[in-house]
C-alpha cells in the first residue's frame, strides 16, 4: 500500500539561515512521501533565493507582503489540498526534526480516525528534557491545565486538547 503524501508547511520571514537548518534536518527524514512547501512573506533578506538555490526542489509560495503566520499557514494549506495530500504538517521554521519523526506521526493517524497529532517538543540546548507534549483544558474553565509535559518523559502515545507549535 503507498503511503499517504504529507505536505511540511514553513512559513518564513527573515529568518534566512533559521529556515535553512530547519530544511537541513527536513532532508533527513526518511518518510517515503512527503514534500516541503516554504510560504514566504515577503522576506527581504534573500531567504527564497537562498532556499531555491540548496533546495530546489522544495516548493516556495511567495507573499507580496508580510500576511502573518496564519495566513502563511493557509497559504501552505491551500497548496496541500490542491496537491491531493492526505496529511498537512506545519512546522516552525526554528524547528530542528528527527529522522523517523514523520513516520511516527503518521502512523499515530492511520489505525483511527484522528483529527491532529504532534511530537514531543525537546529543548535545543538540552535534546533529553520535554519542552512540550501537549495540554489539556479544564473542563471547568476552559483553561489549559498541567505543565504542559515539561521535564516527563513518555513511552506511548498520550491524548490531549492541545497541541504547541
């Protein structure tokens, strides 16, 4: 059975050598069928020349103005859709990602009907330490609750209301 395509959406602005280590450790990935669209808003530091020039074959949406990240989002999404994809991933451009990380999300999908699904989120400066694994809201407030899975460590997949980008 093929696997479904999973488009990655970046949106950028300014941020040039940033978004380019995000690509670099996007090319490690070992999902057999995603692609990478870079939503530009109107950067001015020569990142979609940068971009096109080390990866060519990642897809670059370009504003005329700086629309904001949702908008870029959007953008991505569009785009997504357009292409026929089964999943959407958006990512930060400060994101730095693992080898096996797609297949893991994807695979979190596919046994049931699931409407998002995201990773861990380590510290930079410390890869071992949980910056993020996601919230839950209070069922009497609506607030998000717990510390957001800071310092805990996990072994399974875990439910939660919230997802951290």
């Amino acid at each position: 059975m093929k696997p479904p395509l999973v488009y990655i959406i970046i949106v950028n602005w300014n941020l040039k050598e940033v978004t380019l280590e995000c690509l670099d450790s996007l090319h490690h990935l070992n999902y057999p069928d995603f692609r990478i669209v870079v939503v530009d808003n109107a950067s001015h530091d020569g990142s979609p020349e940068a971009i096109a020039a080390r990866y060519p074959q990642v897809e670059q949406i370009h504003h005329s103005e700086n629309r904001g990240s949702t908008a870029g989002y959007n953008s991505g999404f569009r785009r997504a859709l357009e292409a026929g994809a089964s999943f959407a991933m958006l990512i930060n451009n400060d994101t730095l990602i693992e080898p096996e990380a797609l297949n893991h999300l994807v695979n979190a999908c596919l046994p049931e009907e699931v409407g998002m699904t995201g990773p861990l989120i380590y510290y930079a400066s410390l890869p071992e330490k949980v910056w993020s694994a996601g919230a839950m809201r209070s069922r009497f407030t609506l607030d998000l609750i717990g510390n957001h899975g800071r310092g805990k460590s996990y072994s399974e997949i875990i439910k939660r209301d919230f997802l951290t980008s």
